[in-house]
C-alpha cells in the first residue's frame, strides 16, 4: 500500500510549491516525515548556525494516507523537488505518493482545464543521516509581530551596511541597526505603536545580535504569511515563526538562528 496525499486547496497547493523555493539555501538535502498528525521537515544550514522546521498538520492536506498507518521518512534533493513544483500551474492541484520501501517518490499536477496538461514526475529518494533535534519550548523575554514584507525591505536595506543584524528592544522601543566600518551604518527605530504586537518583560532590556545573511535569506518567505513572529531571549537562539493558515493551528514554518557572540 502506497502512502498517498493530495493537496487540492490551490492556496495551499501555491503555498506548499513556495515553502521548497528557498529551503536549498539551507540544506541541500532533506528529510520528509510524515506521521499520524502532521507532515514535518528539520534541518540545520551548512554552518551550523540556524534549524529550521516546517510543520503541515494533516488536516491542511485534502488527503493523508499513510501506508498501515505506519510514520514514514524519505529523504529527497530540497533542488530538485523545487524544480519540479515549480512546473506547476495555478491552476493544478498537487498529488504526490511513494511506497515505503521505495525508490521513487510520485508528483502528479492535475486540473479540469483542457488547455493545461496534467503532469507527472519521479523523484529519486535518498538516505539521509540526520537526528531529529528536540529543542524545548522557551519563556521568551520579548515577543514581537510586525508585517513580514516590511522586516523583509528592512534587511535587504541593512545588507548593504554589514553582515550582523543587532536588535535592542526596550519597554518604549525596537532597533535594529547594521553597520561596517567600510559601508557606515543603519539603524531602524521602531515605537511599539508601529509594530502588530509586542511584549516585553517588565523593566527588560535587551540586546542581542545574529547572522543577517541567514535572515535576509528567512525574510524571502515573507510571500507566505502576512506577518512575521520573533520570540527573543538574551543568550538563546532568536526563533521566528510565520503562520501558514490562519483557520489550522499549526500550520507553520520556524526558524531558529544562533546569537553572535562578541569577539
């Protein structure tokens, strides 16, 4: 029996194509894990400074048929797979199915229109080595929401100052500021009245800083989610969430990045 699921939602079938557009620019390679809930993909970048997770619960799929009702994993090029779903039309709803003990994972594209042709491909699965990291829930000292696109024209901004994005936040105020000693400096002071929402521990301050190449390559997927979610605490990873679906809890991609530390 085949592990079979189907997305025929076509927002969810865009957002599913748009979740595998940038994932190779933090592994290469990548696990699919499909359980009795959910959907789930882990894995560190190259450099060992960021994890990222996706989670698809199973009622944001049409349908979700796992073989004997057993969990599978299949590992599978984060390339290649993009490749495909980017053939696909607006119009098509995605089909995708692999045996347990297989080779090959199965993608159909299909829809009613006699002018676009359904599609089918093939994919060669692989092993891939990886342990599945449990990282614990935190007490976040400062939580921040504000609209994806403007964090994501922020950073591409701060880019062209340096490669360390510092953020301070206070009881009144965000910053976040880049500089080089070539380029000089940009800093953007934010009121909490300008931001979606944000708390923050009574008489907290903080200031922190973390790679703003690995976020800049995190704010391309502002096209998923109209807002973008920081959960910040001084000496732990920076953690950013963007909901997928407003009406499935649970629906999300995560990113964790390390701080720098100062040299």
């Amino acid at each position: 029996m085949s592990n079979a699921f189907a997305i025929t939602n076509l927002q969810h079938a865009d957002c599913f194509s748009a979740l595998f557009q940038h994932v190779k620019l933090f592994s290469e390679h990548i696990n699919l894990i499909f359980d009795e809930n959910k959907m789930y993909i882990q894995c560190m970048d190259s450099s060992k400074v960021s994890v990222f997770e996706i989670f698809l619960p199973k009622e944001w799929f049409d349908s979700y048929e796992l073989a004997d009702n057993a969990s599978s994993t299949i590992g599978i090029s984060a390339s290649m797979l993009f490749k495909v779903l980017n053939t696909r039309d607006k119009k098509q709803e995605i089909m995708f199915s692999f045996e347990s003990e297989g080779d090959s994972i199965i993608i159909n594209f299909q829809c009613d229109d006699k002018n676009t042709y359904n599609k089918e491909f093939a994919l060669p699965l692989m092993d891939i080595e990886s342990e599945i990291m449990n990282i614990p829930e935190m007490e976040s000292t400062a939580d921040i929401s504000l609209p994806s696109v403007n964090f994501a024209n922020a950073v591409k901004d701060m880019r062209l100052f340096g490669d360390t994005f510092n953020l301070s936040c206070d009881q009144e105020n965000l910053t976040m500021s880049a500089n080089s000693d070539e380029s000089g400096k940009m800093k953007l002071k934010i009121t909490t009245d300008d931001l979606t929402s944000y708390e923050i521990e009574e008489d907290a301050e903080l200031k922190t800083s973390y790679s703003l190449n690995i976020l800049y390559n995190i704010s391309l997927y502002n096209k998923l989610s109209e807002f973008i979610h920081f959960h910040v605490k001084d000496g732990f990873p920076l953690k950013i969430v963007y909901e997928l679906d407003n009406e499935i809890e649970g629906a999300k991609i995560a990113f964790f990045i390390a701080p720098k530390i100062d040299e």
